[in-house]
C-alpha cells in the first residue's frame, strides 16, 4: 500500500509541473468532452479526457507492477 501511495503522489507532481504544457495540447477540450454553455450557465464534463487519462495511469500502474 506505501508503495502505490508513493506512486500516486510522484504521479500527482509530474501531472501538475506538466500541466501548463499539457493545456497547450488540447488535452481538456476534445471532441467527445461535454460542453454546455447557455446564457447565465455554463457545463463543462471532460469525458474523452477523462478516459484517456484512465487509459494512461492503467498502463503506468501496470508497467510498475509487472
């Protein structure tokens, strides 16, 4: 369990110092990410960014278990 603590938290840091560049990516606006926007409202859900990132941390996780 400390191992996978250790992990996550050295993932954290390296997701925020690289966050700035991954902006200028367009990873958080794709085409399958749900924007609604009305005049006094605003909702923004990050779907396909959301699954590419899952897609992303699985194969880290398991990279680092095998």
């Amino acid at each position: 369990m400390s191992r996978f603590l250790i992990i996550l938290g050295l993932v954290l840091v390296v997701a925020g110092l690289l966050w700035p560049f991954v902006g200028r990516l367009g990873l958080g606006r794709l085409p399958g990410d749900i924007v609604v926007e009305r005049e006094n409202y605003s909702f923004y859900f990050p779907l396909m960014t959301s699954l590419i990132i899952s897609v992303v941390l699985s194969l880290v996780f398991w990279l680092v278990n095998r």
